[in-house]
C-alpha cells in the first residue's frame, strides 16, 4: 500500500510538471489533448469522420469567404483587403488630389475594387472542386496542420486555376465600371505633372492579383473561425473532429 501510494504521488508531480511545462508554450487545451492521446492511443476518429468533417468546414468557411468579398463594398469597404492604390499612382496621389483630379482618383480606387468584387463568385466552384479532390493524407494534414493549413492547401491546388479565371473577368469588369478610363485619364494627368514620370502598369495583372490575396485572407479568417471559435461549427460532426484536433 505504501509503494502504491508513493508511486502515485510521483505520477501526481509528473503529471503536474508536465502540465506547467506544456501550459508556458501551448495552454491547457494542447496539454489536455497531449496527456489523452497518451492513456487513448490517439484520437478515436475514423479517416472517413476526419475527411467527411474537414470537407464540410471547409465548404462552409469558403462558401462564406466567397460570399463575403463577392458582395457589393467586399473589397472596398474592407480596409484589411481593399486593393489600393498602385505604387506608381500611390506616389502621385497628392501631386494629383493638389491638381484637382481627387474625385478620379477616387472613382478608379473604387472601380478596381468593384472589378474584384464581380469575379470572387467564380472562386466557390474552384474551390469545392479541390475540396472534391482531396485525400485522406490531406486532410488529415491539414486537420494537424496551423490554423490556416487549408488556406495553404487552397493556394497550392487553386491559385493557377484562379488566375485564369480571374484575370477575363475583371479585364470586363474594369471596363464596364470605368476603372480602365479612369486609369489611362490618370496616367495622362500624371504625365502632365512635371517629374511625376508615368503609371506603367499592368492594371489587369494588378486588380487580380489583390483580389486574390485579399480573397485568401478572408479564407483564412474563416478557417481560424471554425478552429478556434466552438460557435462557428454548426453541425455535430463539425464539432466532433475540430474538437478531437485541439
């Protein structure tokens, strides 16, 4: 009774040291999680929970990331991945807001962003068709993964596809909303401003780009969400994988 009262007070300081350990680097959710994959093996989960729930959250946080930067102000009336100014425009700003072209400066700002709102919608289908695609080794990657290891997965499978697709339609979004006639309005006012040089720029290159990364960035916020946040995981099976990965 003593040697088993004794080694269960050194378990006692073992654990409780290993607790003060892990809580210093990763909180107690990680050292929870590590001392019951110790006395479980492991998370008990089958590979078709992992894939069946990661496809889900991930169909749920694109599907909303999608939705939220395709809407009218998306982009514009989002400062975190409002598509600014290009740099050689940027450096003339004040030059062309003293010269009195301030309200073209800022209907082309609002153009570019208008563009990249009008071709977010066709992300969703790319998007779902990489979800479609992916395997068991991938999800169960990405389930272990940081907190945005399916945005990165995401960049890996769509980015080229997105560019493609992208680039056509915000060329005729641009027209359509005045952001190329703004712009070449603006690179003969800047030209006109002694020493400012000219814009030289490829503008469709440069909208799709941004578009692009601030539609990765809201990707992103959304997979943090269903990570980190119990709340934002609305089904059952969502809750039992996110949680069996904390």
């Amino acid at each position: 009774m003593v040697r088993l009262k004794k080694l269960l007070i050194g378990c006692v300081c073992v654990l409780g040291l290993f607790f003060f350990m892990q809580n210093a680097h990763a909180g107690f959710q990680d050292f929870f999680k590590g001392v019951q994959d110790v006395f479980t093996g492991g998370s008990s989960l089958t590979d078709g929970d992992i894939a069946s729930g990661l496809k889900e959250a991930l169909q749920i946080g694109t599907g909303n990331a999608v939705a939220n930067v395709g809407k009218v102000g998306g982009y514009l009336d989002n400062p975190q991945i409002r598509i600014p100014l290009p740099g050689p425009l940027a450096k003339s700003e004040n030059l062309l807001r003293l010269a009195g072209y301030g309200p073209q400066v800022d209907a082309f700002s609002q153009s570019i962003n208008r563009a990249a709102e009008a071709a977010a919608p066709q992300a969703k289908e790319l998007f779902w068709q990489a979800i479609r695609e992916m395997s068991i080794e991938d999800a169960r990657q990405i389930l272990g993964g940081g907190d945005t290891a399916a945005t990165t997965y995401f960049k890996d499978k769509t980015s080229g596809k997105l560019q493609e697709v992208f680039k056509p339609i915000i060329h005729d979004s641009m027209a359509q909303v005045g952001a190329t006639r703004y712009f070449q309005d603006l690179d003969a006012k800047v030209k006109a401003i002694p020493f400012a040089g000219s814009l030289n720029l490829d503008l469709d290159s440069y909208v799709t780009d941004g578009a692009l990364n601030g539609l990765f960035t809201v990707v992103a916020e959304e997979e943090r969400k269903i990570r980190q946040n119990p709340a934002a995981r609305t089904t059952d099976l969502l809750k039992k994988v996110f949680s069996a990965g904390q």
